[in-house]
C-alpha cells in the first residue's frame, strides 16, 4: 500500500513531459523531442488453462499465467524521428512456476508525419525489426490520431511478417488497434481500447482454428506525473468469452497489459 501511495504522488505531480501511452497497444504520432530519452517496461499478463496430471493419471485443466515482459529505451534523434532498443523476455504458463527466458531483441523507428493541427489527423510511420529465438519478424504500423478538446481518437494500422527458423514456416499477421480516451485532468485520462489479431494467410493466429481472428476490447487508464507514467488495459477476449479458459489456447478470455515510462 505504501508502495502504490508513492507511485500515485509521483505521477499526479505534473503532466509527463514524454511520450505516454493513453492506449497501451496503440501507438500515438508524437515522438519524443531531439536529443530526450524515455526508459519503458511492458508487462502482459494472459491467464491461461494448463493440464496438471492428477494422482490416478489422468489429466486436469488449471489456471496459469503466461507473461511477457519487455523492457524498451527510446531515443528522439530528432524532434520528428524516434529510436528505440527492446530486451523481450517470457514466461510460460504452467503447473507451479513457469521459466522466464530471453525471447530476444527488438529495434525500431517512429516517424513523425505531422501533427493532428497540420493535418486533418496527426500521422506517423512505424518500422521495427526483431530478432527471437525461433524466428525473425518485421513489423509495420501506420499512425493516426486526432483530438476534439478533451476526447482523442487513435489508431494503428499494423501489420507483420514472421519467419520462423526451425519450421521454415512464414506468417503474414495483421494487428490492427484502435480507441478513445477522454481526459478527465492532465494526470487521468480513460479510455477504451480495441485490438485483433488475424493472418492475412488464412492460418492460425495463435493455435486456434486457422483464419479465425481474436478480438479483444477493453478500458484503459494512463496516470501521469512530471517524469513518470503508467498505462494500464484489461481487455475480454471477444472471439473466446464464450468458451472460458482452454487448455493450450494462447489468446483465451482475457489480457492485461501494464506499461511505466520514466524519463532518463
């Protein structure tokens, strides 16, 4: 409790002055001023259903957490131009302790196009490139935004290419994403959030029916303060509420993600 009272006066103490995340899988267009740097840490949390073998044999389905964790550090080369270096890290749902390994590293730019008083919506570009494990991916996002006083409108246009090493298997993924939020003060702003992901290919997203999509939506929040923010989403799986939990589905009923930015 002390800890989060802490957390609470830091970050309603003045508007963050980097780049916060009012939706935390979707991007905005502005990027961090010239020579300014951000350090952020992801944090995905997706319970899941594994099977734990009971005394007799047989099997049983149990509740277990799958994590993501990424840690990222931007650079604003320019006061449009945006770089930034990621260390992923994962952690397999199972019985008892799952293990935490290094997925990878990740690389990427953010462009600026012009602001949403340029244009008729601000705009951005995105480029990412990523080297796991198993497999190397490319990612492409274009951004959009606009705001009408207090209430702002976001989107990504989002796409990858995945080619997995061991299997010689390629995905083509899209990842669209999108929301509102509305500004209740400079330190508060909810929102609520779409996101799916499908394969362009027709195959399965995530070991689910081939070419069937997973939709999520959820509300937000992003508290923020003078050098420090935090973004939070929880989000019903559209696609699977209907079936509960299953044992060896990687996008089940829920999804929470977490993100704290904190300026270097």
């Amino acid at each position: 409790m002390k800890v989060l009272l802490a957390l609470t006066i830091l970050l309603v103490a003045a508007p963050a002055a980097a780049t916060p995340r009012s939706l935390p899988f979707t991007y905005p267009h502005d990027t961090l001023p010239g020579g300014a740097a951000e350090l952020e840490q992801y944090v995905d949390i997706i319970p899941t259903r594994v099977a734990r073998e009971r005394s007799d044999g047989t099997l049983e389905g149990v509740l277990g957490h799958r994590y993501v964790l990424q840690t990222e550090f931007e650079y604003g080369i320019t006061d449009r131009l945006e770089a930034a270096f990621y260390l992923v890290f994962r952690q397999s749902a199972a019985v008892g302790a799952g293990s935490l390994h290094l997925q990878g590293i990740k690389q990427r730019l953010r462009y600026r196009l012009a602001n949403d008083y340029e244009w008729p919506v601000g705009a951005g570009v995105y480029f990412e490139v990523a080297e796991f494990n198993d497999e190397i991916e490319l990612e492409e996002k274009i951004i959009l935004g606009r705001r009408f006083g207090r209430l702002q409108v976001l989107a990504n246009i989002w796409f990858e290419q995945e080619r997995y090493f061991q299997t010689k298997e390629t995905k083509f993924i899209y990842n669209p994403t999108g929301g509102v939020t509305w500004e209740f003060s400079p330190h508060f702003i909810a929102g609520l959030e779409y996101w799916v992901r499908g394969r362009l290919d027709g195959g399965a997203a995530g070991g689910d029916t081939p070419g069937k999509p997973h939709h999520y939506l959820g509300p937000t929040l992003l508290m923020q303060g003078d050098a420090m923010w935090l973004s939070v989403g929880a989000y019903v799986g559209l696609s699977s509420i209907d079936k509960g939990f299953q044992v060896g589905e990687a996008y089940g009923p829920l999804w929470v993600r977490a993100l704290l930015g904190v300026d270097l």
